[in-house]
C-alpha cells in the first residue's frame, strides 16, 4: 500500500531526477551516442545510472567536472581508488617520469621492492605478488587457498563482493527468496553464467556470525580451503566486524586446517595506513589489495605469510600475468605509499572525517532523520533505519529509497557520492577541505528538510 509518505518520497525524488537531467544535457547526448557502440550505453555496468549515466570530463585536485562543466566534490573517488585525489603532484610526476623511460617490459624494476617492502611493513606479511585488479588478486588468493591445502571448498559471506570471478560470485546480493533460511544461507550464483558446479563448491556463511563458520568447517570435514571476507563488510555500506569476530575467524579457520583471506581491496589504505589488519592486529594468511593503491592507476597486490607464498615461489601454483608488476603501476604505487598515504595525509584524513559526520550527525538530530553516520577512516555514509546492521539481512531491512533521494540531492548540491544508494560509501581524499566537507553536510541538511517537511 502506497503510503501518504512514500507519495511525497516518490514526489521528491520524481523532481530531482528533473533537475539531475537538466543540469546534464551533454551527458545525455553522449548517452544516446554511446548506445550503439557500448553494450548498455556504459564501460561497466555500475556505471548505468538513474536517471541517466553520468559522463565526465576531468578532474583536479578533491574536485571533478561532468561533460557540460558541472564542478563536483568528488566524494565517488572511483569507487574508493582515489585517495590521492586527482592529478596529485606525486601520482603525476611518478607516471610522468616512466612513461619516458618505457611503460611496460613483463620484467620486474625496482619500484616493486619498494612497494613490496613497505606492504610488508604496513601489513606484517613478508611475501608478496602484484595484480591489475581487485577481481585479479581475490581469484589469485582463492586459487592459492585452494592450492596450498589441496581442497576445493571455500567460504565467503552472504552479501560479500570479491570480484567477478565464478567463485565469489555467489550470493553477492541474493533475494531472499532464494537466500534460505538465516541460519543456513543457500549458496546463490550472482547472475547467469555462473555454473552450478562452481557454485556449489562456494559456502555461505553470515557476517559476525561465527558459528555459521564452524558449522560449515563441521560439515565439511577436510575440504574447506579457507575463507575469504571482508574485515570490514563494504559491499553494504558499512558494516563492522564485532569484537572478536576476526580473531575467532583466524582462530576457528586453522584449527581446521583452513587459511583466512582479507579481501582489502576497499579497505587498503582507506581506512588506515595497513588497512582493517594494522587496525585489528589480526594478520591473516592472504591479502588482497587494489584500488587505492596505485593512486588512480590500475595494481593490485596479493601479500601472504612465508609459508604460503613459499609455495608460489617453488611452483605449487603459478601466479602469473602479462601486466603484473608493470613499471607504471609500481611507479604510481611506489608515489602513493611513499608521498600521498602518509602519516600527514591521514591526519587530514581524520580530520575532514570527524567534521564530516559531526556536522550529518547533528543534522540527523535535529531535523528529526532515522539515520545514522557510520564510518571507517576515509570511508563513510549514512544507514537510514532504526537498527545497527551487523550483516546482510540487516542491510536490506534499509530504505534505499532514502539512499537515492540523498545521492540526487548530493549530485544536484555539487557533491558527487557513488550511486547505487544504499550499497556504497564516501571516500575523502588527502586533498579535500573543509568546505568540501561543509557542502557535503549543507547538501544532507537540505535532503533532511526536504524529506521531514
């Protein structure tokens, strides 16, 4: 039943799917252009939008410009690869200086001992192998896992996202009519294409739930290889790990023989200088890293113990690449880990993110919205609801409605959030300022007031 709430929810969003095709013209040109040469009209499927695709020009500094020269606080960040912001001296002269000395040669230079030594030291794993993607190194650590103890299952979370490789794509966003009970979530593939046999080789287990780990581990005596999460959930907002939950993981995991992977990707860098592990003081057998990591360019890093990565160097498994480790990447890695990623950088990190949920934090309290903040060092949103959202049936209990009318208000104010409402976070790089943060709170005070009036 269509209540006289969401009527005017509906209402305002309606209007401001109005202003955000508007203020957007070009975008729509390119738009219909782009339909008959890109499958969807996009380059990825995130990218397709409502109410329409969102083309861009450029980007400088903690800002970018659309296509008609709409300027945006870019609080998107590539779906958490910006923390350097755009066009940072260091990310620029680093790529500037090898692309003249040569841009690819499948044979590693120095720079990946530079990164590869201070990941070590950031994530107290001593061996490490690089990547060109998230997707590249979670299907590396999964293969590994596998490898290492000769087993073919693994686990990974109900509502997690590693990538979109045939194992991990298995209940990433299950309806629940499909999920099974809570208790015993069913293992779901993601979309077609994704065959059953593989898909039964992927268990299900719920967020800060260890007993439905053990559970698995118990039914599955000897041919778990390990499980992959994680530590802190971004594939739905954002969800902490409850206290012990990663401990209890590692410990629960090798007493069975099984191997713990940290899916890091999101969390690398972002939430910290050695990522959720430093902040946890819980180091697991594999780690995946990207996005953030090479300052805009595309890297990945799997980093391991020595035991494991021990096996790839004697052959156990190949881990291999035509682009792995190039120059360019290592160049731009070694720049964000060595000038942006520093302890000067997070201090202003931390600091534009304490201002940021204060100031929605109040406006949450005084106009009246059922919401909260919730962030994790760079990252950040607000979960509208009434309950704290420990995994992801909790998650869906959240109105995304709400989510879609906020972004539209952001977007519209200037300041561009990642779509997809609910499921993402903000990301503040070491280039935004305080009037970044203060329009992103004047956009959620106008977003309050409209939805409370």
């Amino acid at each position: 039943m269509l209540t006289k709430a969401n009527s005017r929810l509906a209402d305002i969003i309606a209007d401001q799917e109005k202003i955000f095709v508007k203020r957007q013209p070009a975008s729509a040109v390119l738009a219909a252009r782009a339909r008959n040469v890109l499958a969807g009209g996009v380059t990825s499927s995130w990218q397709i939008t409502e109410p329409q695709p969102v083309w861009l020009s450029h980007g400088a500094g903690s800002k970018v410009y659309d296509a008609d020269g709409n300027e945006y606080v870019d609080l998107h960040g590539g779906y958490g690869a910006a923390l350097a912001g755009h066009a940072h001296p260091a990310i620029v002269a680093a790529v500037r200086h090898q692309v003249g000395r040569g841009t690819h040669f499948a044979q590693p230079t120095q720079d990946a001992i530079v990164v590869a030594t201070e990941l070590a030291r950031r994530w107290t794993l001593p061996r490490w192998r690089f990547a060109n993607s998230g997707t590249e190194a979670t299907m590396d650590a999964v293969h590994l896992m596998r490898s290492y103890t000769g087993r073919d299952l693994i686990i990974k979370v109900e509502g997690g996202y590693h990538g979109h490789h045939d194992s991990v794509q298995v209940s990433v966003m299950p309806d629940l009519a499909e999920a099974g009970p809570r208790e015993r979530p069913t293992s779901v593939p993601s979309s077609t294409g994704i065959p059953a046999a593989i898909t039964d080789l992927t268990l299900i287990a719920t967020f800060n739930d260890l007993g439905s780990v053990a559970r698995l581990l118990d039914e599955h005596p000897g041919q778990v290889a390990g499980m992959i999460v994680e530590p802190i959930m971004m594939n739905a907002g954002i969800i902490p790990p409850l206290p012990g939950y990663l401990a209890g993981l590692k410990e629960l995991l090798h007493a069975h023989g099984a191997l713990l992977t940290f899916d890091e990707v999101k969390t690398g860098l972002t939430v910290g200088p050695g990522g959720v592990t430093a902040l946890s003081g819980v180091t697991p057998d594999l780690v995946c890293l990207a996005k953030s990591l090479g300052g805009g360019v595309a890297v990945a890093a799997i980093g391991g113990s020595a035991e494991v990565m021990e096996h790839v160097a004697r052959g156990g498994y190949e881990m291999v690449g035509t682009f792995n480790g190039n120059p360019l990447a290592m160049a731009a890695a070694r720049a964000m880990l060595t000038e942006v990623a520093t302890e000067e950088g997070y201090r202003r990190i931390e600091g534009l993110r304490s201002r940021a949920a204060a100031g929605i934090s109040e406006v949450i309290k005084t106009v009246g919205v059922n919401g909260r903040v919730i962030t994790a060092g760079a990252k950040g949103c607000v979960v509208f609801g009434d309950d704290e959202v420990r995994d992801y049936r909790g998650f869906l209990t959240i109105d995304d409605s709400l989510s879609h009318a906020h972004w539209l208000f952001q977007h519209n104010g200037g300041v561009f959030l990642p779509p997809w409402g609910k499921v993402e976070q903000w990301l503040i790089s070491v280039q935004h300022d305080e009037a970044d943060i203060d329009r992103l709170v004047l956009n959620f005070r106008s977003f309050a007031a409209a939805i409370s009036s």
